[in-house]
C-alpha cells in the first residue's frame, strides 16, 4: 500500500530558456517549507554560481563513483554534461518537515515518478509562450554561441513533447504569475491533506464508539 506523506517531491520540469531555474529560485523565497534538492553535475562551473548552493561541481570519475555506489535517485546527461539527484536530500528536507524541490527535466521526472508513490509527487512542466520566445529568451542569456542555441532549440523542441507526463503544465508569460500559481497549488496540496488528517482523525471518534 502507497502511504501518502505530507511533505512532497516537488518537480519543475521545463525546455532549456523556459525559464524553470529562475521559477525554482523565487519559490524558494516566496516559500519557507521548501528546500531544493541540489544536483550534482559534472560541468564546469559557471561565473557566479556557487559549489554547494547551485550545483555539487565535480569530476566525472567521481560522478561515476557515486552512481556506482547508488547514491543518486535518478541521473541524467544533457548536452554532454551529468547530472544526478542525491538520495541524501529527501533525508535533509524530511528532518526539515520541508517539500523537496527538484529543478531536473523530463527524463529525470520519469525516474522518480518510477521510484516514488504518485501521491508524493507534485509535478509542473513549463512551456515558453512561443518557440520564437524561447529563442529570444536563450540569445539574452549571452551563454551560448548560434551553434549552441540551435542544439538547445533542436533539444527543447524534443523535450516540449513530453508535457503530457506532468500534472500541471503551465505557459510561463510572466514569471511572478506563474510562480504565483504554482505557490498556490502547493499550498492547495496542502490543505487537503491536512483537512483529509484532520477528517480522519475525527472519523475514528465518530465511527468507533
């Protein structure tokens, strides 16, 4: 039997320039019952990010150490680069009484759907409001160069497809709104189960008598 637990996995799943990192960063401060599970990856670390807040940043013999040892509930490679979700942060949120937020794609939404109960799980996809968008927003971020920005659009367009896997997909035109809503179907989640608890719990004073 699937108990149902209080604190969720929460996923946000989006195509690279949908903006899901972005949506993850102001959850996190908009919400203090949630902590976000931190990948490691196997990339270079990038101007302003920091070893131990936005990723774990190590190398690729240890990344395939870990994965050997079972550490990670799912693992992913995009564009050449590794990326895993450590079984140790469903521990530290749990201690916390926190949701875990995980910012990972597709695939590894498919994984822990496959790990975990459905009823633990509370998944978004995000889409751009164009492909056209999309593409703008990738030129902005001054990351890549046109060969890349072409691959992540060949990539996203692949990944867009899979937006029926998910709960909730969300169309991300402004970014405060769409944080906004996915804020409150966490806390919607929320108050069923605490109401579903609550019912419970009277329910064995009411029937048992």
């Amino acid at each position: 039997m699937n108990i149902e637990n209080q604190n969720k996995l929460i996923i946000i799943s989006s195509p690279s320039g949908a903006g899901k990192t972005t949506l993850c960063k102001l959850l996190l401060k908009k919400m203090n019952n949630i902590s976000l599970s931190i990948s490691y990856t196997t990339r270079n670390k990038r101007l302003n990010e920091i070893n131990g807040k936005d990723y774990y940043f190590v190398s690729m013999n240890k990344f395939k150490d870990l994965k050997t040892k079972n550490y990670f509930i799912e693992t992913a490679k995009n564009f050449n680069n590794y990326y895993g979700s450590p079984y140790l942060n469903i521990q530290k949120a749990n201690k916390k009484n926190n949701h875990l937020l995980f910012d990972i794609d597709w695939n590894g939404a498919r994984k822990i759907r496959k790990n975990f109960s459905k009823k633990n799980i509370i998944d978004f996809f995000i889409l751009p409001p164009s492909k056209k968008e999309l593409k703008n927003r990738l030129i902005k971020r001054g990351r890549d160069n046109k060969k890349e920005i072409n691959l992540r659009l060949s990539y996203a367009y692949k990944e867009m497809l899979h937006y029926k896997e998910y709960k909730y997909v969300l169309i991300n035109e402004n970014v405060l709104n769409t944080v906004n809503i996915i804020k409150k179907i966490i806390e919607f989640n929320d108050l069923i189960y605490n109401n579903r608890k609550t019912l419970n719990s009277k329910l064995k004073r009411i029937i048992n008598f």
